[in-house]
C-alpha cells in the first residue's frame, strides 16, 4: 500500500496548497494521512475532505515575544517528535510532504529520524523559521518564489493552486448591487483583518463609484447598509466572488497573492506589518510590486484617503497590471510538485 503524510497547519497558507494537491495525490497514493494540531484551522478543513485520515499531534509554537512559556519549547518539541515517531511507525509512510509552519517541525524531525523522504515547500519570498529547521532534514524543499532557492536542496516550482478557482460564475454572487461599476473584492485573509475592516467602514461613501464585496472574517460583520456595498463574514466559494471582481483588495499572504495572479486580477496588497508578523507578508508584497503585479499600501499608511486613493489609481492602470501578468508563465505548479513527490517516494 503507497501512502503519503500530509502536514502542516495554523494559517489557511499552510493547508490550502494540500488541498489543491489532494484530488490527483489520490490518484496515485492508496492512503493519505494528514497530521495536525488539535485546535488548529487545518482540522476544520482538512476532516470535511473524504478519504483523508486525520491524526491529531501535539505542537510547540514560538511565541514571538519575550515569555517564560518559550523555555519550555526543547521539551515540548521533544515530546511531540516521539509522539509522531510512533505514529509514523504504525502508518509506514513511503513520503511525508510538508507545507511548514509550527505544525510541520516534529512530524519532519521524526520522519528524519526513521529514515522517511521528505519534501516540504515554502510560499513565501523568504523562509519562516519551521522551514528554516525543516531544511536540515528533508530531502527536497520546493519553492514559490524563484529568488528562494539558496541551497542545493531548493527547486523552483510556484504555488500550487486550488482547481476550484478557476471554476467561478458570477451568476453565484447574490450582491444585490444596482450600478454596473468596477467592483472591488476586499479581503484580509482567512482570519479577516480589523485594521483593513475599520478602514473600509469608513470609506464607504468615498467609493461609491465601485461596488464593493468586503469579505470581514467571523464575527467582524458590522450593520452598513449602502447600495454599493456587500457584507460577508467567510466566502467558501470564493472563486464565485474572483469572478465577478475587477480588481481585489488583500493581505500578501503568498497563497492568495498567486491565486489572484493566475486569475489576472489587479490587486492592491495591504501586506501584515511587522508589529504582527515576521514581516513575510512585506517581502511578498515588495515582490510582487518588482513584478509589476501589484501596487502596495503599507498598514502604517492606511486611511480612508490612502485606501480611495491607491483603489482610484490600481483602476486607473488595470490595463497595464493585466498585461504584466499575462506575460509571466503563471500556470499552477501542481504537476510539477506533483511528479516531485511522486520521483522521491518510489
């Protein structure tokens, strides 16, 4: 029996590439176990997805400030790296493939350990500190970003994409807008975003010659009733609302950001700041501008002005961005990880 470990988890980054690898993976795998966190994103998601097994780890995270609980990390990363030994021993993986993130760590520690391939992939324009540790033991580390690969173990592939997202139709969106005008698809990631929110809630009337989707994110909703304005917590057919959008308001989280760029959608990228984050989000973004893909609004520089201003301009010179991408080869990347994944593991 061919199986493969799946992991990887916290962020919706983290999880959505093994979605949109999972279809053909079982083509070629008899069994997929998935390992991951118990309270984490990737549970919700990943056991609504028939024929996947999921078992539970535990999981060390670093808190990314000055705190007592982070001395405690060596012994929790050791508990949790024999814990998946044993796991790993009783599923007899013939590969583990990881996606990184805190999750990923001990399951590819003890696979290192018992002798298992593994390939783990990095979105993002430079590596977070999971894959960072990863490196060292897996076998091959594939990447989004070209400029990425500084090691001999690191190929090139892009972004693996989710099947789903070029299947959208407008005709799915029940926005209820009564202009036709540009529309502007506004999300902050799969946990929302309340700078981003609070802006857009005030920029409303500055807007009204663009219908506006704001996509919130749970329990961020807020009673505006405008007839250029439509409210949604979480959009589980997202592609729908792609459709029907002209250009698209987001975070630079590296899984939206190439899902936006497969679709030739201009975007301006409103990047997570380094207050709240590595500031993986800013190189991401920064990258993208280099490319011509995206303009930029920085979190620090947001304001009802700067949001209507830099919306007005990224409309201006849709033209140009759509050109842009459409000279770049911009295919998704599932076949090739695919068939990397499948030459390891025989």
């Amino acid at each position: 029996m061919r199986t493969i470990v799946l992991t990887g988890g916290g962020t919706a980054g983290h999880i959505m590439p093994h979605v949109a690898l999972i279809p053909e993976l079982k083509k070629h795998f008899d069994r997929i176990v998935y390992l991951g966190s118990k309270n984490g994103m990737e549970k919700d998601i990943i056991t609504n997805i028939p024929g996947i097994e999921f078992i539970e780890i535990e999981t060390v995270k670093l808190i990314r400030k000055l705190t007592l609980k982070n001395l405690l990390i060596p012994y929790k990363l050791i508990k949790s790296i024999n814990q998946c030994k044993k796991i790993l021993k009783k599923v007899k993986p013939n590969i583990i493939f990881s996606k990184g993130g805190f999750v990923s760590v001990p399951v590819c520690y003890a696979g290192k350990k018992l002798g298992i391939k593994i390939i783990s992939h990095e979105s993002d324009y430079s590596f977070g500190l999971a894959n960072k540790l990863i490196l060292r033991k897996c076998n091959l580390m594939l990447t989004s970003f070209r400029e990425t690969c500084k090691n001999d173990k690191c190929i090139y592939t892009g972004s693996p994409i989710r099947d789903d997202i070029f299947k959208g139709d407008k005709k799915n969106c029940e926005c209820g807008f009564k202009k036709k005008q540009p529309c502007i698809l506004i999300f902050g990631g799969s946990l929302g975003a309340k700078k981003i929110n609070e802006v857009v809630f005030k920029s409303i009337d500055k807007l009204k010659d663009f219908n506006i989707i704001h996509i919130v994110g749970k329990n961020n909703t807020k009673n505006i009733e405008k007839p250029n304005y439509f409210q949604i917590e979480f959009a589980k057919n997202i592609w729908d609302y792609f459709n029907l959008a002209d250009l698209v308001v987001s975070r630079a989280g590296a899984n939206s950001i190439f899902e936006i760029l497969v679709l030739k959608k201009p975007m301006l990228l409103i990047p997570l700041g380094k207050t709240q984050s590595r500031g993986d989000q800013i190189e991401n973004a920064e990258a993208f501008k280099r490319y011509g893909f995206a303009s930029v609004l920085y979190e620090e520089e947001l304001t009802p002005v700067t949001l209507f201003k830099s919306i007005t301009n990224l409309n201006k010179n849709k033209e140009r961005y759509i050109k842009r991408m459409e000279e770049v080869s911009s295919v998704p990347s599932n076949k090739l990880v695919l068939q990397k994944i499948l030459d390891l593991s025989k």
